[in-house]
C-alpha cells in the first residue's frame, strides 16, 4: 500500500465577491496523492485549478472540507506543524515575472527561505545559494544580479530553486510552464523531473497543456467549473477518456504531427465555458455537453469510481 | 497547394531596428518571403524572435520611432507599398489587409457597441446603404458563430468572452473581405475546446472566401493543423522555411530539431526525457557575427560562430541557413543522422530523404 | 563557398556563454537614475534645487548685514550693488531675509512632508495590510477627515498649540497624511495579490518579513512620487499660513511671511514682493517638474 502524502476530502472554497454574489471557485473536490508521484490536474481558465493548488498550500482559508498532509490536518496544526508544512510544501507559479519580488536580488531571493526557517548563515548559506544556482542550472555570477535581468526560463529555475532551498517535500506546481517557449518548457519540465527523481520530491502539477500533464504526470485529474470530473491514471486518461468534457478537451488539442492532425476527429463544443457565477443545475457541464439529458440537470453526478482508479462524475458513463 | 497561384504579398530582404538607450536592438535582421492567393503561411519561433515585429511591420503599426525600417519591400498584390504613410495605410487596412492579435480586448473599443464596430470599417470602405451594412454586419457574426446576432450586436464588448471577442475581431477584420489577414497568436489567450473553435472558423474562412493568411503562433499543434508553408524564426531571422512535410518530417535545421524535439511525444509509450535547448537566444543589441542559435546548437561548428549561413534550397520551397549541409560537413551531419531522426513520428520518416 | 575544411571541426554547444547575461548589470536605482538624468527639466529642477539648498546654507554668510537686524538709516532701498536684493521697511537686508526664509520654508517643507508620509504609511499599510473591518473603520476616517476643510483643522492646531515652526509642521502633516495613506493602502492592497507576495507567504513569511521586505520596497517608488508632491505642497501652506498672518512671526522669516509684507507696500516697492514671490513660484516648479520626472522614471511599465 502506497502512503498518502496529501489528502483532500470535499474541498471547498468560495469567495464573497463584493458585489454580494458568491463565486464558488472550488466546490466539493476530494482526491489523494501519493507520495513520490506527480499528480496533474487540468482544466481551462477559471476552473479552479490555482485555487484549489493554494488551498491545499494553506494559503486561503478554505469555507468546507479538509486538507491533510502527512496525516496532519493542515487547518488544526499548531504553530510549529505549520512552519514546518510551509517549509515541507512549496509552490512554483505560473508568471515568471510576477513571482518574484523585483526589488530583491537572486541570492536574496533564494536564501530567503532559508532566513526565514533559519536553516543556515553566513558563508554556509552562500555555498547553498551556489549550490542551488548549480542544481538549476545558473551561473554563481548570477548571484547578485535582479530578476528582470533573466529570461522566462531563467526566472522560473530562480523560482525553483527558491522553493528547493527548503528542502520541501510536496510541490504544488501552477502552470510553470505556460508562460514560457516551447524550447524552455522542456528545459523546466526535464529539470523538475531530475529533482523528482534526485530528491524523491511528491508534485501536483498544475497545467492546462494536456501534453506536457501526460508527459510528466502519473494520475491526472480534470477539473471544470470547479469539481473535479474524471481522474485516472496517465494512460487510462489519454486513451481511455469516459467523460464527454475529457473527451472534448483531448480531441481539441492540436497534434504537432500533420498527418496524425489530418487523421484527428475533433469533437467541437458548443458554447463557451459558464461564468462560474452562474454554475447550470445538476451536471455543470450539461449545456455544453454532446450527450447531455433531461437528467442531467436534476443532480450533481457523484464522482464515482467506474473502473480501476478511475473516476468519473457523469451519469452517462 | 495550387500551384501558379497569384502572389498576395511579398516581403523582400525586410530589415527593423528599434533604437534604444542600450543601442540599437535590431529586432528583423533580412526576412524574405511570399503568400500565395489562399494560402495559409504560419510563422513559428522563440519569443523574441521578431513575429509581431514582422507582422506589425508590414501593417506599418510599428511606432516610428523607435522603430525603423532599414530596408527592404513589401508588395502587396504587385504594388509596392514600402513607402506608404499613415494615410494610405489606413485605405489598405481593412479592405485589403487586416489583422487581429493576441488580446482582443485591446483592439476593441470598450465604449462602443460591437455592431458599429463591425460596420465602422464598412463605412469606410465601402458605399453600401445603411439597411445593407446592418444586414451584413448580422451576417458576419452569423458567419463566426456568434448565436443570436441581432441582440449580440447591440452589445459591447466587455459582455462577451474571450473567445466571443476573439470572434468579433475576426468579424471586424473580414468585413471588407480582405485579401490578407495577420493573425497574431489568436488563439494563445484562449482555452482549447474554444481554440478549436476559432481554428476551425479560420480555416473554414480560409477555404470558402480564398482570405491569404499570416499565422503567427508558438504552438507547433496548430501549424500542424493550420499551415501550408511554415516559417521558423530565430533572432530576427528565418533560419527555415518549408511545407508541412518538410519541417515536420525532414527538417534541416537544428533549432527546428530542437523544437521539434522539445514536444512531448505522444505516439510512443517510452517516457524519455524531453530533448531540452539549453541557454537563451542572443541580444539583439549586438548579434553575434557568424549563425545566431550557435551558442545553443549541439553541432556548432568553428565557421559557425565566424560566417553567417546563407539560405540554401532543399528541395521546392524547403530552405534552410545551416553550415551543417556544407559539402565540407557531410561527414559529420552523415555521422549524426545515422544516430537520430529529428522530425516527429519517430522512425518511419528518418532518413527519408536525409541530406536532401 | 570556400572555407577551408578544418573549420567545420565540430565544437558543440558553449552552455556557458549560452546563458552569460550580456547587458551590464543594472540595479532598479540606477536604472532609475539613467532614465530621470536622461529628463531635461528634471535634472534642470534637480540642479535648481540643490543650487537653492547650498544657498540657503551659505546665502546669508555672504554680506555683512544680518537678515533680523534693523538698520533705519538705509529702509526700502531698492536692488542693487549695495543691497542685492534691496531691502525692507525696517532696513533688513532682502538678500538675507530671502535665504533665511529658504531655511525655514524649506524645512517646513520637508519635515511636514516626511512627516506625513511616515504616518500615511504606516496607517495605509497597515489599513491594506489587514483589509476587513480595521481597514473599513480606517478608511471611514479618512474620508471624515478628508470632508472637513482643512484650514479650519490647522486654525485650531494653531490656536492651542501657538504659532512657530513646529506647530505648522505638524497642521500641516496632520492634514496631509490622508491623501498618503489612501494611496499606501491602494497600492498594499493591490500587491498583496501578486504572485511574489504569495510566493512569500507560501514559503512562510511572517508580516514583518512581508511588511518590510516585500510589500514596503515596493510601494517605495509611489511614495517617493507624493513625496516630492507633499513636499511643494507643504512649502505653500506654509506661505498661505504666513500669508494670511497665521504662520510664522517676525523677526524669523518664511517666504510666505515675506511676501506678505512685500503685499503691503506692492505698489510703492514691487521688488518686495516680487523677489519672494518668484522664488516660491520656481520653487514650486522646480519640484514638481522634478517630481514628474521621478514618476516617469519609477514607472515600471516604462521599464523593459
Ligand atoms: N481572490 C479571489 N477573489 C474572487 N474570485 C477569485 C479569487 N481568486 C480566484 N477567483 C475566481 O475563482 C475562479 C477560479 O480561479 P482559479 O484561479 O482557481 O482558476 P484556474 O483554473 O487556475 O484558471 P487559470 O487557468 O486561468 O489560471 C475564477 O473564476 C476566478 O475568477
Ligand atoms: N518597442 C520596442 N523597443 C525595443 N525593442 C523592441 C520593441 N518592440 C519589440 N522589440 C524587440 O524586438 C524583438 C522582436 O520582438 P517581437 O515582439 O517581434 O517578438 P515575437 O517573436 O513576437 O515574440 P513573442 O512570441 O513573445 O510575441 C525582441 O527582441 C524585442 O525585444
Ligand atoms: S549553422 Fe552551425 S550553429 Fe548554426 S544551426 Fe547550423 S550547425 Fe548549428
Ligand atoms: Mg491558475
Ligand atoms: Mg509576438
């Protein structure tokens, strides 16, 4: 039996908008990762997928549901399980240059979590910022110079090894890689799995490039409108799809081989995604969905394991 | 591809600095190229490497300063409109060119109605009477799948989405029919499922109308999809043009391979690591004097990072700039292929033709 | 082509050099000096400035005279070689008065504008610090305090606290600060959503670590600005003040207190008004040019 390095058990987290609705940007999302794996999560814009990643990071409070990470519930830790679930989990976003504050420098920059758990001093602290700057590739030159002096893909690596200066064990990855080129995003991909490998590191990786998610993922969850509606093994998920959104988001993504692309049926869907101010009745995806039912719209579908480890939420399947 | 086809465009030896405090960043260094009636020609490269510089450029939206244009032609349909000021430019715009770009909501007047901004270019352009400019503002956004179009059209721009507004700029950019639309990453901002959409839409415009079109993205996915002919830029050049086929299955040049093999693959069940490009591309302020991707390429040579490579054919309409295909470098780039293959789907297209 | 063979030996990529940083290494502040030198008007402001400062300082050394000194025998003389900015009804020398009235004003400029950019940013910061409730009842005061009019408040203030330079300080920073802090906590607000801000706490920051490293050096630029706003608009109101015959009393000296006094014999001596006058006015000027410039250059979006 695989340990469970992250339990989420009917999260919820919804925002008071100031003009009095509420945006349930995460509504009832339950899902478990195991240690040492990397779990995707995708989705389009506005599904929930960084909420969801900064709640598990504690970074909201959440309205409903519970969090737990190494068997500890991360809303009831006392002062000292929570500095240390800041250093055991960290995070990498998604905009290389919003991420890191402009007015520091690189060295600063990555020491600053060590400052802030007070791991090292002094010269020590330098050879592990040079140690870092090493390990992501960057040059100990690099040490005093400010982030807008890097390039996309440099910026990210300072962002990483800014989470690694900790010695974290869990990763919420948002989006790292979709802000950079084609070129870089391997670059970045191929750094985070050696790190995986070398420091048995556990990711929830974020992304909205089906690609790169099947390439480094090895469960992938979907996500719309704010529940999660199919999650699977890697290759149950790509070449098994059972939910009619799944199915779509697969077929709609463009393969960079002209003649496979030739060969490829896309399913189009009608109509954009709902604000998530207005989520439809029953299944939120009903109104856009091929296959969808009078009872469709009577009830949330429950996501319901269907076959081995894969689960799906749709009462069509 | 039709053949004999009428030339739309053609760019000549086209050369853009910007001037800056740092120095001149000289952002187009010499692109050349055509666009055949209702072709689709897509524009690949790094960030950076002078897309919407060249596209703006031809579409003089380029702020003069800092931008300046060092040389080079640009005909459209035959006639030379290098030279053309603000005022000729605005003529061609819409009727004969028109573009669309990444954020819509940039280009759109947020206090004006979406219809009248359809109809504002008919007016312009055209003598049309009002009924009709009404009846053919309703028939555009019926054309790009706007539902309900009578209401729609009364409506302003920040009450659509994304992808709706992307729709509606593809409507105001096709309402005079131009020959030639610029399409500058526009789908980047958008989600999949509503980027298959909008990629269908162009296509279907593509073929039914004849529209010539500029594509530009970073998504090899959609020039797979989309694309006739397939420029590749790196730091402010062409470093290889081709069909489909060329660039996808015979590429020549290592930065396409390294595209090319930066995509995670999805036809084979082996998890190898990405073949990453590691560095970053060079400072347009002082470009280096012999090829640009040099510091980058796995098989730099020593003429590599002394002489400039010129383009060389390949085969029809497949060139590339690479020292590599040197007759003094056979034997090198023979050793080399005989070890990998650098196109996409793997080994049933290497060596196809290697060596050209 | 003829190159000759042995230059196609095969050298493989230069990692290295492939991510060496080219441009010389610039941090934002002389980032933000290169584009601020490169602006006329501001460095003309700068100059101006400084020029004034140094005269203040060394002004009134440079005649015999002294500026609180009567000297009956030679009153209202007008400008010239004897007395280069003339002199006053009792005799004082203008030359003297002026820079003295340059200390004054000046201070008073720069202590009310520090002043209230100090308290402006400590309850704006911690206003948007915090946000919710503390945040509402803060912002509620603000906009009271905001509606009463300000001369009114700074009548009072002098009223019980008397007359003098300390007292117009703090009139004057008591009823300057609102404005700062309303922009504080618009800008704390708005970078407590940054990804950086959330890379911070996500590593497990602290509200001091945040506060003072992250979230101060950032609002840094946009103080600085209404810095060097609050700083003319101080030097005003303190010329109002003295004006209206409420700011500071002879024999010390403001530029407002002597225009004032040049006021009252404008249309027999006009250099007594106009000599004070013309350097509140490029005072004035001079830092809002200044200021502007600070701005353009601080700008990020500017920033490449
Ligand atoms: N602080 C907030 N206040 C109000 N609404 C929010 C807030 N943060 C996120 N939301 C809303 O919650 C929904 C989910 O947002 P989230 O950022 O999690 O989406 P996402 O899946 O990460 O999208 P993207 O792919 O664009 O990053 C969105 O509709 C967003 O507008
Ligand atoms: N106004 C400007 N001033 C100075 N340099 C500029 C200006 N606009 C563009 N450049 C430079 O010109 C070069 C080409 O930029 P361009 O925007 O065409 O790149 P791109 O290929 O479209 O990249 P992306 O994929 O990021 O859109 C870049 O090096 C850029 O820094
Ligand atoms: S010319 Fe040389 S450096 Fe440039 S791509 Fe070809 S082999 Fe690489
Ligand atoms: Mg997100
Ligand atoms: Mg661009």
């Amino acid at each position: 039996m695989r340990t469970k390095m992250l339990e989420v058990e009917g999260l919820k987290k919804h925002f008071h908008l100031s003009g009095g609705g509420v945006l349930k940007a995460v509504d009832d999302v339950s899902f478990y990762v195991y240690e040492g794996e990397t779990l995707g999560i995708v989705g389009e814009s506005g599904c929930g997928k960084s909420t969801t990643g900064r709640a598990v990071k504690g970074i909201y409070g959440i309205t409903e549901g519970k969090v737990t990470f190494n068997g500890k519930n991360i809303t009831s830790m006392n002062k000292r399980e929570r500095k240390q679930f800041a250093r055991d989990a960290q995070m990498i976003f998604q905009d290389p240059y919003s991420s890191l504050n402009p007015r520091m420098t690189v060295g600063e920059l990555i020491g600053e979590g060590i400052d802030i758990h007070g791991l090292m001093r002094g010269k020590k602290k330098v050879k592990r910022i040079y140690e870092l700057l090493d390990l992501v590739g960057l040059n100990k030159e690099h040490i005093n110079r400010f982030p807008h002096e890097f390039s996309g893909g440099q910026r990210q690596r300072i962002g990483i090894a800014r989470a690694l200066a900790v010695d974290p064990k869990f990763i919420v990855c948002d989006e790292p890689i979709s802000a950079l080129d084609v070129s870089i995003q391997a670059q970045v991909i191929n750094l985070l799995e050696d790190l995986q490998r070398e420091f048995q590191l556990t990711y929830l990786f974020i992304a909205h490039d089906l690609s790169m998610v099947r390439h480094i993922s090895d469960r992938v969850g979907v996500m719309y409108l704010g529940k999660l509606i199919e999650m699977a093994s890697t290759e149950e998920l790509f070449t098994n799809p059972m939910h009619p959104y799944t199915k779509a988001l697969i077929s709609a993504i463009p393969v960079p081989d002209p003649i496979q692309e030739e060969k490829r049926e896309t399913i189009y869907l009608k109509g954009d995604l709902p604000s998530p101010m207005n989520v439809p009745s029953g299944c939120p995806f009903r109104n856009r969905c091929p296959i969808a039912t009078k009872e469709c719209a009577e009830e949330v579908p429950a996501f319901e394991e269907k076959t081995d480890g894969h689960r799906v939420a749709c009462i069509h399947v | 591809m039709e053949n004999e086809n009428k030339k739309v465009l053609e760019v000549e030896d086209l050369r853009i600095s910007f001037d800056t405090y740092a120095g001149e960043v000289q952002a187009i260094r010499g692109i050349s190229f055509d666009v055949k009636e209702g072709e689709v020609v897509a524009i690949v490269g790094e960030s950076g490497s002078g897309k919407s510089v060249t596209s703006q450029g031809i579409m003089k939206l380029l702020p003069t300063p800092p931008a300046r244009y060092k040389s080079g032609a640009i005909r459209l349909e035959g006639k030379d409109i290098t030279g053309y000021n603000r005022k000729q430019m605005e003529k061609l715009k819409g009727s004969k060119m028109a573009m669309i770009f990444q954020d819509p909501m940039t280009s759109l007047n947020p206090t004006m109605k979406v219809g009248r901004q359809i109809a504002e270019g008919l007016k312009k352009h055209t003598n049309l009477s009002k009924d009709k400019i009404h009846s053919r503002v309703i028939e555009l956004l019926t054309m790009v799948g706007i539902p309900d179009p009578d209401d729609r059209a009364n409506r302003y721009p920040h009450e659509f989405s994304g992808g709706m507004r992307q729709r509606v700029m593809i409507a105001i950019a096709l309402a005079c029919e131009p020959k030639l639309l610029i399409a500058d990453e526009p789908t980047t901002a958008l989600d999949v499922t509503i980027q298959a959409q909008i990629l269908k839409l162009m296509d279907k415009l593509n073929e039914e109308t004849g529209t010539s079109i500029i594509l530009i993205t970073h998504d090899l996915g959609v020039v797979a999809k989309m694309a006739d002919r397939i420029i590749v830029m790196y730091a402010g050049k062409p470093v290889e043009t081709g069909n489909k086929h060329d660039i996808f299955y015979n590429p020549k040049h290592p930065y396409t391979w390294g595209l090319l093999g930066a995509l995670p693959r999805v036809d084979t069940d082996k998890k190898e690591p990405l073949k990453s490009i590691s560095g970053t591309p060079p400072d347009l302020i002082s470009p280096p004097k012999g090829c640009a991707f040099a510091n980058r390429c796995e098989h730099a040579m020593e003429v590599c990072l002394e002489h400039d490579p010129a383009m060389q054919e390949y085969g029809e309409g497949h060139t590339a700039a690479c020292w590599l295909h040197h007759p003094n470098a056979k034997e090198y780039l023979d050793q080399i292929m005989e070890k990998h293959s650098f196109g996409v789907g793997g080994e049933k297209y290497a060596n196809q033709n290697a060596g050209g | 082509m003829d190159i000759a063979k042995e230059k196609f030996r095969h050298v493989g990529k230069d990692n290295e050099k492939g991510e060496l940083i080219t441009r010389k290494s610039d941090s934002f502040w002389k980032d933000v000096w290169r584009r601020l030198s490169g602006n006329k008007a501001a460095m003309f402001s700068l100059v101006f400035l400084v020029l004034l400062l140094i005269m203040a300082i060394v002004g009134p050394m440079m005649t015999p005279q002294s500026y609180n000194v009567n000297d009956l025998m030679n009153t209202n003389q007008s400008p010239g070689k004897e007395h280069w900015f003339g002199t006053d009804s009792l005799g004082r020398e203008l030359w003297d008065r002026v820079w003295i009235g340059a200390r004054v004003s000046i201070a008073i400029g720069f202590m009310a504008a520090i002043f209230q950019t100090i308290i402006g940013l400590i309850i704006g910061g911690i206003a948007g610090f915090y946000g919710g409730r503390l945040d509402m009842f803060i912002m509620r005061f603000i906009d009271v305090m905001i509606s009463i009019p300000y001369l009114i408040f700074v009548i009072l203030i002098m009223v019980i606290m008397g007359s003098g330079i300390v007292p117009i300080v703090i009139a004057i920073a008591l009823t300057g600060w609102l404005e700062m802090a309303r922009l504080v906590r618009g800008q704390i607000m708005q970078l407590k959503n940054e990804e950086f801000i959330i890379s911070a706490v996500s590593l497990g920051a602290g509200s001091l670590r945040l506060i003072f490293k992250h979230l101060i050096p950032n609002t840094l630029g946009v103080v600085i600005v209404s810095l060097t706003v609050a700083i003319p608009n101080a030097i005003f109101a303190e010329a109002f003040l003295s004006f209206i015959g409420i700011g500071i009393k002879p024999p010390m000296t403001s530029w407002g207190q002597l225009a004032d006094i040049g006021m009252q014999v404008m249309q027999v001596y006009p250099y007594q008004l106009l000599i004070p006058a013309v350097f509140i006015s490029l005072t004035m000027l001079a830092l809002q040019l200044f200021g502007d410039g600070l701005r353009d250059a601080l700008d990020p979006k500017l920033r490449k």
